[in-house]
C-alpha cells in the first residue's frame, strides 16, 4: 500500500505480512504493486545494512545525474528515524525533509526519488536496513550532505552518538546551492 507525504515525490510504503502458526510471509518488492513509482525503471542493486549502535546517523547520501537513483529503503530488524531531502530544483518541496520511523514492526518502507538525499539514526542498537536501488553505485557521481546542516534543520531524535569520518566531512549546503537538475 502507498501512502503520500507532505514532500513532493516520496511515499510511503506500508509492507503487509500473512501470518500463521509456521511464522509469516512479508513481501518486500512487487515490481507490479510499485509500478506506479517504477515507472520504466527496473531495481539494479539491492543493499543491506547493519548499524550496531544506538544515534548513529548514517548519510544523508545520494548520486548525481545521470546516476541518480531511486531508493526503497525498510527495516528488518530494530528501528531507525528515516530521512529524505528534497534537492530538485524545480520542485514545490525543494529543501523540504520528510523522516519516518521504520521499524521490524510497522512495516513501512520510505520510497526515495532522484533528486533525494537519504540518511537515517538509528532508535535502538542492531539496526538492519534494506535498500533497493534504480542504479547501480557509482562512486565518480556520490555526493551528500552534511546531517548536522543547519540550514536543512533536520530534527535528529537522539543525540547523534557516531557519524563516519566521512560523513562528517560532507558539505553543508552553500547558500547559493540551486538545487539537482534532471
């Protein structure tokens, strides 16, 4: 089931489990049931996850174009606070963030369009995350931002704990940053 955000583009994406006396099924893609938020895209990469500690943030990535990259990001295990930026010039919700909680028990997953930088916290320890990817990785075309940025004003939950080395030397946004272009 998709459900809107307030920031243009990005959706949430509520999985459903079929239970019995064995366990459950979950289904975490159907090409069919997201062809909406498809398009002609097909997935190219599917990532995994593991973050051991409680604050960490992780991001907020993306790709430029002509590697920019949509992204179904959910939790299997733990639970994180999930954010999205909106970078595209164009937009109504340019330098807008939207965050969800994703968890092992709610189910939901964060679609992520082009032109979006991806980051998250983790709530407890032993967060585990997948990401399904319309582009394969391409390091000559990661970019990112900064998650202490205050001009994005991200609302963290928690203290952040641990920030790569490489994610604290991300940018903060220039004042004249105009935004992704397709």
């Amino acid at each position: 089931m998709l459900l809107p955000t307030p920031v243009d583009g990005l959706s949430v994406v509520q999985r459903l489990q079929r239970a019995d006396e064995r366990g459950f099924l979950e289904r975490l893609f159907c090409a069919d049931e997201l062809a909406l938020l498809l398009g002609d895209r097909r997935v190219l990469q599917v990532n995994r996850t593991l973050t051991l500690r409680t604050g960490t943030v992780r991001g907020l990535h993306y790709q430029k174009p002509p590697h920019a990259e949509c992204k179904l990001v959910g939790c299997l295990r733990g639970s994180v606070f999930d954010v999205a930026v909106d970078l595209r010039a164009s937009s109504p919700t340019f330098l807008q963030w939207h965050a969800e909680v994703l968890s092992a028990a709610n189910m939901r997953g964060l679609w992520i369009p082009e032109g979006f930088a991806h980051g998250f916290q983790t709530l407890e320890p032993d967060c585990e995350l997948f990401y399904l990817h319309t582009a394969a990785y391409s390091s000559g075309f990661e970019s990112g931002l900064n998650a202490r940025d205050s001009r994005l004003a991200i609302q963290w939950p928690l203290p952040i704990e641990l920030l790569s080395a490489r994610d604290e030397a991300l940018p903060m946004l220039e004042r004249d940053f105009e935004g992704l272009e397709p």
